[in-house]
C-alpha cells in the first residue's frame, strides 16, 4: 500500500501515451550498472499494525503527562488549550506549503501577520519574521544578523555564560565557516556590568537571556545601562526571553533591545522530546531588512480590498541567492499557527496568569526546598519558574532516587554545562506542578541523605 | 468573504481559556520588574474556533486539492501519520529525560537512521537539521570540517550549477565559502566543459541535485563525480529530488559524499503552511565523523545505562552520542522528532517495495502529464523527465500574457499552481511535480485545465490577467506591499 490510485488499466494507459513500453524505461539516464539497487527494509505492515508498533514503541517511554516532572532548562511542560491541536489539526493549514500563492493561502497569511503582531506587542519590537527552527538557531540568526547590520566589520559577538548551553553551542557551529568571534561566555561572565566592559569596536552585539538559565530575572535599569553602553559602542543587544515570562515581565523593548528571539515551544507546543518547537524572533524597525525569514505584509488586492502576502523578499535566498541574509526557507509555521492561537485563547489576562501561577509555585517551591537540611538556593537574586538549588548530592544520584522510589522526573543537572556547579539541580515549576506534586517533590529530597 | 484580524473582533475581558486557582500562597511580585500592558486579544472560545476555522477555509491545501508544486513534493499525507505523532507516549516526553526512561524515542530514532541509510547508500545520518536547508548548511560546514582537518586550508570555492536551489548558494556563504556557478548544457545537464574549467585545488566541492531542478537525471553524474573528486573536492547532494529515485539508484553509489533528505517532500510528513519540515543529513565513511550530533547509537549495557532500562534482553540500549569529530549542534535537542515519527511509520507501511512503487509512479505520472502537454506548452529540454518536468509559459500568439497569468487563472480550475519562475535558466519557466499519490483522472483534469488555459491566453488574454476570479481575494499588489510594509497590526 503505497498510497497510490493507479490502476494496472491506468498504467497501461499512460504508458500509450508517453510512447513507451514499460516504467522502466523512463529510468534510462540512470547509469544501469547501479540500477534497482538491493533496499533492505523490514517487511511492509498495515495500518493496524503500523498503530500497534509504534504505540508499543511509544510505551518503552517515561510518559511525562502521568509522572510529576521538574525539568525545564529550555522545554516545559505548559497547559495547551484544547483548541489548540483542534485548530492545527485543521489539514486546510498542515497539508498547504508555505504561502507563495497569496489568494488561495490568506489563511495560512493573515495568522502569521497575527501572529508577528502578538510577537510585537510580547517583545517591544516593531517587527517579526514567521518563525525560525527553534530559539537556538533564532540566537544563531540574531549573532549572524548583528554581523550582518555592521555590514561585516565588526566579527565578535559577547555573549552571556547565562545563555542555554546549547544555544551557545549552536551560535558556535553557525559562525564556523564565517570568522567569527565569540567572547564571554566560556571565561563564565554574566553579569551585565561586566558584558558590558567586554564591548569593543569589533562587537557585532552583546547577547544575553533573561530570565537565565539558571532562571533569574534581570532588572530593567541594569539591562537599561547595558543596552546604553552597548548602543554608545555602536554594537547591538540581543534579549533571548522565555515568551511565558513575557506575559508578566517587562519587554526588552522597554529597556532598549535591538533584537528579541527564544523558543516558542512553551506557546501552545508539546514537549514532543525537543522538536518540532519555534523560534520566535523580532527585530527594531531599523534593521528589519537585514532579518531572516518570512515576514507577511498587510496590502490590497485590484478591488482594494484587504489581503496579506509574503513581503520584502528581497532579502531571502530564493531572490538573492549567495548574497541573501540567510538559507532558511521552510520554517516553523504550524507551531507558529498553535503559538498564535495559544495567545488568542489566554489574551492579556490569561498569559500573565500563567506566568503569575508558575511565579508563585516556582516560589513556593524554592521556599519549602530550601529550608530542607542540605539543600540552598544558588542566589537570592529573583527569579521567574526555574530556580537553581544546591543540593547534599550529586544531581544525577538524586534524580536515579527521585525516579526509582518516588515515581518524579526531577531537574536539570546544571554540572554537564557548568563544571563548577556541582550539586546543583535547575528546578522548573510550572502551573501544571500541583501543590501535591511539589509537596511530594519536597518530602522525597528530604529523604535523600539517608538513602539515595 | 472578509475575515476581520483577531484583534479587530477583540473586546476588553473576555478569555478563550479556563485557568486553575492558585493552590499555594502568592509569593509577592517584584513590582519594577513587571509590565504595564500587554497587546494580546481577548476573545471567547466559540469567537476564537470561528475566526480560525473561517480561515483555515480560505487556504488551499493538499486535502482540498491537486498541488503539482515542483520541487516542494506535496503528496498526500497519510492520516495514520498524525495519529501516531499524538500518541501520548511520545508528546509528553522532555528531551532531558534520562535515556533509560525514552528508550522508545532513542529506538526510534536509531531506527530511522537506518532506514535512510539503507534507502540512500550512505553509512551514517544525524536527525539533526530541521528542514532542507539546514540540512545543506550541516553538509557545507560538513565539507568545510572535512578538509580542514586534512589541514588543506587553500579550498574557499563551492561549485553550483546555474539550475540550483537558492538555498544552495546561500547555504554556501553561510559556511564562510564563494559561491562559483557552472552553467548547463543544451541538454540539462551540468556542463562538463564548465565544470573542467573550474576543477582545481582551491574548490571544496560541488552541490549537485539529481534530478536537477529541470527535472532531469544527470546523464554525466558518474563523470561530474569522478571529476570533482579527482581535483579533491567533495559532492554534496540536495535530496529535495529523491522521490524519483527511491529503490531505483541509491545517491551514495551515483559518488555522493554527503546527501540532505527532504522528510516533508519524500517521506510524506505534512508541511504545515511553511514548516516544521525536517532534513536529516547522510554522509559516506570519510565524512560521518564529522555529522552533527547527537546521534542516536546502540550500546552494550554498562554502569550509565542499567540493565533494567535496556531495550531488549540481550542487555542492550539506545543512547545519543555525538560523532567523532562533529560539527556540532544545529539546533537545541535532536531534529525535528515529531516529523521523524511520522517518516518512521510511512516506512514501515511502505517497505523496500512501496518506496520503490513510490517513485515508478512519480516519475510515470510526471511523464504522462509532459506527453499531454509538450505540444502545447514550450518544452525547453526534449527528454524524459524524472519526477517533475519544466515548461515555458511563453506561449506562441499571446505576447501580454506571462506565466504568472497562467498560475493565476489555474486557480480558478481548483488547483494550485506549479512553482513559476524557477529555475532561472528557463525563461517564463511553470515547474509541474503532480507526485505519485494523484489518479490518472485529476492529472488529465488538470491537463485539461491548462490546455484550456493556453486557449484562452490567445482568444482572450484579459481572462488571464486579470484572474484569478473566484478566490477569497483577487490578484493582490505585491509591489505596494513591500514598498510600505505593514507588519503587524498594534497602534503605536
């Protein structure tokens, strides 16, 4: 079953009128020492077999919705809104490429202008492209766009110890092949004022995430200042910013951001074991034509009527080829699509309560945890859902307990990334974290000296 | 058949969503840290499902109709496929879960990685990229790593023929190469006397799609490959063709060092209105080192990975390691696994046979709509065509019409229309991949269609300028748009 309609009557019937004999012979500039190669492939099953292999497949997992979880670190576990997968699950959006035909794809077109605008009105920016593959390569795309704006000269990007390890990771394969510097954040710098005085004349931009990774919350007039020295060096800010947050805390527009980007997971998407997710990413009007991507622009068609199409294209590889701002061409419009109807359904009051529910769990939380024997805070700087907590053990110990005996998925071992950090347990709470499920985390931990 | 923007149809204190109350003590909030307002709509659930639903009706997608968009292989997508992305034993999993809790996605993953080295010949493949062109910029900094480690520091070329991708060429710079274009031949073909020309020392590959963009197989493939490896350069193929040739050559045998698949062209997983794809990346012995990772291994079980967590009784598991000398990351976590899930299980119910049907039929339904059309419709190269052909939309006797024309007033027939005005080397150029999921009677309606349309280019051309005539809204200003963008909706 190959999902194919054609009849053996269908067949003999074309091959009439293409002027051939067999199928066969339309494969004849394939060199026929290498034709119909041996494919070895497990035995073809049905449709009712496929669904019974890959539901056991799925049942050798640690399923996330029946098991209390504390991890975070840059993918969490947020409620999705029923309407959400009703809506993306329409085929009228999945099954259609990306929107070069305006007429027949306004649908797909006036969700991403909604969507751009809700991501301008999160951010502070005045503009948004469609989306980027995650919050990684966005951060990757910001640090080529700054270089990009300084039109190559300046090469050096400072860049924040805070930032996702694997954001930083992903920066680094990008600019490989380019002669590009990354400075600040393998020295362990992250305090603004200090980022800050690294800023030369060579600095392309200046990255930072807030909240952290290890989940504090920068304040706007230390961000403020950063910004100004920054701007006074002729370099750029870079804000990557958890969207969650964003509901409650203020935009990096206010203090003065050139370009905000992160992960759009947390907007409507699953976990889905890293991926499909979304880069959300927005720039100022002065450097929006030096942004990647798709950007959908509002016009008119011959009747003067109202319609959205893909715009200033100028700027993307289909046009300019080698001198494009970047390759990307298929994004991440669908989860773009479940972010904006995730903002739809929670509207202004809704997303700043789910940032105020997670803020007062993740709050209450760090207070009962903390005041167990053995276990501190890291700082008492403030934070929003994710607080890094030194613990009696190592991290990796407490977890195999935490799961073997208590059924949870506990944090993230911040000592993969960060040598120094030993013990040290990144702790996510989120609204979906019950008051039973964080007292349970609490009495566990409190059980570790003795027997983890 | 106005749809208004979410925002206009917004009023002040309504909520699509129930929230829960907050079961623990507030926590005091850091007042100079919060914000004064936030720009985000506020609807009902009932006015929230209509608006989108109102608009997912004005978008033409593979469910409503044929999409014979060349290049972009927009077959159908099997329902089964989405069934199994939502099962729930895979979307609740977090990707810093502990391998012996997901070994059904590590499993799955190895699994996969399998199958497209068994399809395409090569002996390694990361899931990493996340769409095509991420997957060509993994194979370029791949190529890059490659010589670089050989300490041959001179190669700062990448040969591309004129029929590319434009992803191609902006891939290239990305890497940090120049971008050296080779022309085609009167045939299709990449020419050899260009290629010649440009073979030496300082080029450290070319980036070959076959079939190329014409739809055609390079007849010379053998030759370019021994030509380019001769002058020590690497072949890099763009698999964004490889519905065509699915168990009829393998891409490592043709002399490929390192391939991109297309998962949301060949392997049938939906593309989304633009994404998420996912272009996982092969390579050949000498250039899997240097893959980006993590991959997903299979390892005896040690002290890491407990017996009780293993796969199978024999005491082994599934792990994520990174290759030797990779590249590194591309993205945070592992690829796009949501969309690997549903190449997996087009596979499994495929099997060696259904692939290989798969591409006999795309490559017979491609050639049976050339053989209704070529007499009507300029035909620049007179050859059979794999799974997609080209034709010129500068028909004889209607001088005002152009191909955009032709695409438009398609439309009004039900159908989306082919990909036009790529590749650049054809003039006016229509770009048809029909797929091998379409009946003999939707291609012949479609053919109809078209032959119809170059009727009326000459009888009356305005017909087509003027269309299209029954969509949602009529033929918009692109120019204006772009002159002055507006980009969102927010007052300032």
């Amino acid at each position: 079953m190959s999902y194919i309609p054609t009849t053996d009557a269908d067949r003999a019937a074309m091959l009439r009128v293409i002027g051939v004999e067999s199928v066969e012979e339309l494969f004849g500039d394939v060199p026929e020492a290498l034709r119909y190669p041996q494919v070895k492939l497990p035995r073809q099953v049905s449709e009712p077999e496929a669904l019974r292999e890959l539901r056991e497949i799925s049942e050798y997992n640690v399923d996330l919705d029946h098991t209390p979880c504390f991890l975070g670190a840059g993918a969490y576990r947020h409620f999705v809104p029923s309407v959400v997968g009703h809506v993306i699950g329409r085929s009228e959006f999945y099954t259609a490429y990306t929107p070069y035909q305006p007429e027949i794809s306004q649908g797909t077109l006036q969700i991403i202008f909604e969507y751009q605008s809700m991501i301008c009105a999160l951010t502070g920016m005045d503009a948004a492209n469609a989306s980027h593959y995650d919050g990684a390569t966005a951060l990757a795309e910001a640090a080529v766009m700054a270089v990009g704006a300084s039109r190559g000269k300046r090469r050096k990007v400072v860049m924040s110890a805070g930032v996702h390890p694997e954001y930083r990771a992903v920066v680094r394969t990008y600019t490989q092949g380019a002669e590009m510097a990354v400075a600040g954040d393998q020295d362990g710098v992250s305090e603004v004022s200090t980022l800050a005085e690294m800023v030369d004349a060579d600095t392309a931009c200046v990255v930072v995430q807030n909240p952290d990774f290890f989940g504090h919350l920068e304040s706007p007039p230390a961000l403020r200042a950063l910004a100004d020295a920054v701007h006074a060096a002729g370099a750029l800010l870079v804000v990557s910013a958890d969207p969650i947050a964003l509901g409650l805390f203020a935009p990096p527009g206010n203090y003065g951001a050139d370009i905000v980007c992160g992960e759009g997971q947390a907007l409507g998407g699953g976990l889905s074991f890293g991926g499909p997710y979304l880069g959300y990413f927005a720039c100022v009007s002065k450097y929006l034509h030096k942004m990647a991507g798709r950007i959908v622009g509002q016009t008119v068609d011959r009747h003067g009527d109202r319609g959205f199409v893909l715009t200033l294209s100028a700027r993307e590889q289909h046009i300019r080829r080698e001198k494009a701002s970047s390759n990307i061409c298929s994004n991440e419009a669908l989860m773009a699509l479940a972010a904006a109807v995730y903002m739809t359904a929670l509207g202004k009051s809704g997303l700043r309560r789910v940032a105020e529910l997670c803020y007062h769990k993740a709050h209450y939380a760090a207070t009962q945890l903390s005041a167990l024997p053995g276990y501190e805070l890291l700082s008492e700087r403030p934070f929003f859902k994710e607080v890094s907590l030194r613990c009696p053990r190592p991290v990796t110990e407490i977890n195999e307990y935490l799961l073997d005996e208590w059924g949870i998925v506990g944090g993230y071992d911040l000592e993969q990334d960060y040598p120094h950090m030993a013990n040290t347990m990144l702790v996510c709470v989120t609204e979906m974290n019950s008051k039973e499920e964080i007292d349970l985390l609490v009495e566990a931990l409190s059980n570790v000296e003795e027997e983890a | 058949m106005k749809e208004p923007l979410i925002y206009e149809i917004s009023s002040p204190g309504r909520i699509g969503v129930n929230l829960p109350e907050c079961d623990v003590e507030e926590a005091p909030l850091p007042q100079d840290l919060l914000r004064q307002d936030l720009a985000l709509p506020e609807v009902s659930e009932v006015d929230l499902i209509r608006h989108y639903t109102r608009l997912s009706q004005l978008n033409h997608g593979v469910d409503k109709g044929f999409y014979p968009l060349g290049s972009c292989t927009m077959k159908y997508n099997p329902k089964v496929n989405e069934d199994v992305a939502r099962l729930p034993g895979f979307v609740h999993t977090h990707p810093y879960q502990a391998p012996g809790t997901v070994q059904g996605n590590l499993f799955l993953m190895y699994h996969l990685q399998e199958f497209l080295k068994e399809i395409s010949g090569f002996s390694a493949v990361s899931l990493q990229p996340a769409a095509g062109a991420h997957g060509e910029l993994a194979g370029v900094l791949m190529i890059r790593a490659y010589h670089e480690s050989r300490g041959d520091h001179k190669r700062t070329r990448m040969l591309i023929p004129d029929s590319a991708h434009g992803t191609n060429p902006a891939s290239t710079t990305m890497a940090g190469y120049e971008t050296i274009k080779i022309v085609s031949d009167a045939r299709g073909n990449v020419s050899l006397d260009d290629l010649h020309a440009h073979c030496d020392d300082t080029v450290a590959g070319l980036m070959l799609t076959n079939p190329n963009t014409l739809g055609l197989f390079e007849e010379y493939v053998l030759d370019i490959a021994r030509m380019i490896h001769e002058c020590g350069g690497l072949l890099y193929g763009d698999g964004a063709n490889l519905n065509a040739i699915m168990g009829i050559v393998k891409p490592e045998h043709l002399g490929f060092d390192v391939m991109h698949f297309n998962l949301h062209k060949t392997f049938s997983t939906p593309h989304g209105g633009g994404g998420p794809g996912a272009g996982p990346v092969g390579a050949s012995d000498r250039l899997a080192p240097f893959l980006p990772g993590p991959i997903a291994v299979i390892e005896r079980v040690d002290d890491i990975c407990e017996a009780d967590e293993a796969w199978d009784e024999e005491g082994y598991c599934y792990r994520l390691r990174m290759p030797e000398s990779s590249i590194g990351r591309l993205k945070a976590f592992y690829g796009n696994f949501g969309v690997c899930l549903k190449a997996y299980t087009y596979i499994r119910m495929l099997g060696a046979t259904g692939l290989r049907q798969v591409s006999e039929h795309a490559v017979l339904n491609a050639n049976y709509l050339l053989s209704r059309l070529k007499d009507v419709y300029p035909l620049p190269y007179d050859r059979a065509c794999m799974h997609e052909f080209v034709l010129s939309g500068s028909l004889p006797g209607a001088p005002g019409v152009h191909t955009v024309d032709i695409a438009k007033r398609l439309m009004d027939f039900g159908f989306h229309p082919p990909t036009v005005y790529f590749p650049l080397i054809v003039p006016e150029a229509l770009m048809i991949e029909p797929t091998e999921t379409e009946s003999k009677e939707t291609l012949d309606a479609f053919a109809d269609a078209l032959i119809q349309i170059s009727r009326e280019a000459r009888e009356d051309p305005e017909l087509l300028t003027a269309a299209p005539h029954v969509t949602p809204v009529a033929r918009l200003d692109e120019v204006g748009a772009a002159r002055t963008p507006v980009l969102h909706c927010l007052r300032d």
